[in-house]
C-alpha cells in the first residue's frame, strides 16, 4: 500500500509572515527540523499538531493541510479561488 501523502501550505503562510522555521518551531513547541520535514512532505502531523499549526496562523486546517496537492499560485483554479 502506497504511502499516504499530505500536502502543506507551512512553506508558504511562514514567507508570508515573515517566520523562520525556528520560530515557528519554537511557538509549536517541536524541533526546528520537524518543520522542515513537514513542509518537504517526509513528515505527516498528527492531528493535533496539524489543528496547533493551523490556531497559529490562525486559518481553517485545510487552508494548511490536504490531501490533494494545492493548485499551483496563478493556476486557473487558485485565480478562481482568490476571488470568492
């Protein structure tokens, strides 16, 4: 049985914020490589982590996480997205 993949969005909403992964690490209260492990994809969250990252930056978990890979930022679908 295949791996089960989770996408993530950490990459992106920590340059948006402006947050390294140490601080972002330091604020979850995990080590710093978790979070690089996280955003490469080798690492899937517990539930409870993944609920932790999305209360800090303060979005819906699945504005974070899916299971399904994101469009890509300027795709037709994530254009379509932006306006609603």
């Amino acid at each position: 049985m295949p791996t089960e993949v989770i996408y993530n969005r950490i990459a992106m909403l920590r340059a948006e914020r402006g947050i390294s992964r140490r601080e972002l690490a330091e604020a979850l209260g995990v080590h710093y490589q978790t979070i690089g492990y996280l955003e490469r994809g080798e690492y899937s969250p517990s539930l409870h982590l993944a609920l932790r990252i999305a209360a800090y930056f303060e979005v819906a978990v699945e504005v974070v996480f899916a299971i399904h890979q994101f469009p890509r930022l300027g795709s037709a679908e994530s254009v379509g997205a932006a306006g609603d």
